[in-house]
C-alpha cells in the first residue's frame, strides 16, 4: 500500500439508532467558522454585522436545500428507483450549497432591503473557509473518494465503517481542493476593497473556485454518470459557472486604489 494510511471511525459514537459522525460535527464548525468570519469583517468594514445574520438564516436553509437536490438531480437513475431516500442527509453536493445558499440569502435580502452584492462580498472569504473546513469531513468519511494511484501521498483507507475502497491507495481528493480552497482565499483576501462594483470579489471566487473543482474533479472516482464529452455534473456547472462570471468580471468589474469607507447599514429587521 502506498502513501498515508487513514484508520479513522467516520462515526464518533452511537447513541441509540442515532450516530454521530465526524461528518455532522465538521460542517457545524464550518458553518460557525464562515459567520464568525462574516461577522467580523462586517464590522471591520463599519457595516451592520446583524445583516450576516439575516442572511444567514436564509442561505444556510437554502444550501442544504440546493445541496441535496443537486446530488438528487445528479443520482437520478438510483433515487428515482428509491423515492423514500430523497429526503435525507446522505449525499450533498458543493455546488448545490453554495448557488442554493446564494439564491436563498438573495432572497433574504430583497424581504429585509439588504444590499446583497455587499454582503456577499464580504461573506465570500468565509464562505472559501467553510469548503476547505468541510472538505475534512470528507477526509475522514472516506467520500469524494479519489482515483487508484500509487503516488506517495496517497490515502489508503482501512477501517470498516469507511465510504472509501478498503486497502486501496487513491489520490486525497478532498486535499487538492483543500488546497485550492486555500490559494482562493489568499487571493479574494489580497483583493479585498479592490475591486468595484459591489459583489464583484463573490463573482471573482466563485470564476476562481470553479477552475480549480474543475481540474480536481478529474482525479475522483465519479459514481454519476457523464452528461457531456465525458464531464460530470460537477464539471458542466464549474464552467457554466466560469463562462458566466468572467464576461461578468471583464465587462463590469474594475479595480480600484483602495478601500472606500462604508455608509452605516439600516439595521436588519
């Protein structure tokens, strides 16, 4: 076996008929890690912390939501045989949570007359946190599982309770886009105040984001079947999204010197 060897319970205990996983608890940090963030930056930037919540409370819903039918969508040949497992915690998808949560705190933000395009800049850092923060859960649960290699660093997974192949050296996945994630984030926070209008460093993370799923992708063992010249679900929206975005970017974004001061925020109801 080449490379790290992973023996790690995905479930931390059983309580009942009720396990606790690493997966459940790694989010929940996620999450926590992306308000705290948000709400600091929001209040370096003089802005209405009280907002994040707000939009929180709308986005968070929405990406479990836009995560899980993503997946659906993506498994319908198995899902649509197993109707009763649609509605469940099983199986998500990134990019479901992250549009989904996007479309739900836009939403939130037309009832409660916040200026969204703001606010997303100013959560997209904690945003990048919380997929690098996730992609540990599934380190540890054994999904998003790579393709056989004999590379050193490759994980090879050996507890029983695993979603991983057992005893078979595959490429860390979830690191490579931890890593991504990472490079993402020093990027949007060296661009921070430089960028113009409003909403533009959410636009630039979610082009820049979606390069580097793009390429990962690749590397995974995909379940779902190919929807166009051999490319998953994953991949067609990372481009839709890219395609999207830089057009955007050229033809609205511009750079500016520096940071201008924030006008106080009318206070979310």
């Amino acid at each position: 076996m080449a490379g790290i060897t992973i023996n790690i319970d995905p479930v931390i205990t059983h309580l009942g008929s009720f396990s606790l996983r690493w997966y459940s608890l790694i989010i929940i940090v996620a999450v926590i890690a992306a308000l705290y963030w948000s709400w600091r930056e929001a209040r370096r930037l003089g802005l209405n912390a009280d907002a994040v919540t707000t939009l929180a409370l709308w986005g968070i819903p929405g990406g479990i939501i836009g995560s899980r039918l993503v997946h659906v969508v993506d498994n319908w040949d198995y899902y649509s045989q197993n109707l009763g497992k649609i509605i469940g915690g099983e199986g998500q998808a990134i990019y479901g949570a992250v549009l989904g949560g996007a479309l739900a705190a836009w939403i939130g933000s037309r009832v409660h007359r916040i200026p969204f395009a703001k606010f997303a800049d100013v959560m997209a850092p904690g945003v990048i946190i919380a997929q690098a923060i996730g992609r540990l859960a599934n380190i540890i649960n054994g999904d998003a599982t790579g393709k056989a290699t004999d590379l050193p660093w490759a994980f090879t997974y050996t507890n029983a309770n695993t979603y991983a192949p057992i005893g078979v050296s595959t490429h860390p996945s979830p690191v490579y886009e931890i890593i991504w994630d990472l490079i993402v984030l020093g990027i949007v926070l060296r661009l921070r105040g430089k960028l113009r209008p409003d909403g533009a460093l959410f636009v630039f993370y979610l082009a820049l984001y979606s390069v580097g799923r793009f390429f990962v992708t690749f590397t995974r063992v995909n379940i779902e079947s190919s929807w166009f010249f051999g490319l998953v679900q994953a991949q067609i929206i990372a481009l839709v999204v890219f395609l999207v975005a830089v057009p955007w970017l050229v033809l609205r974004a511009k750079w500016v010197k520096k940071e201008t001061p924030a006008t106080p925020e009318t206070p979310a109801s």
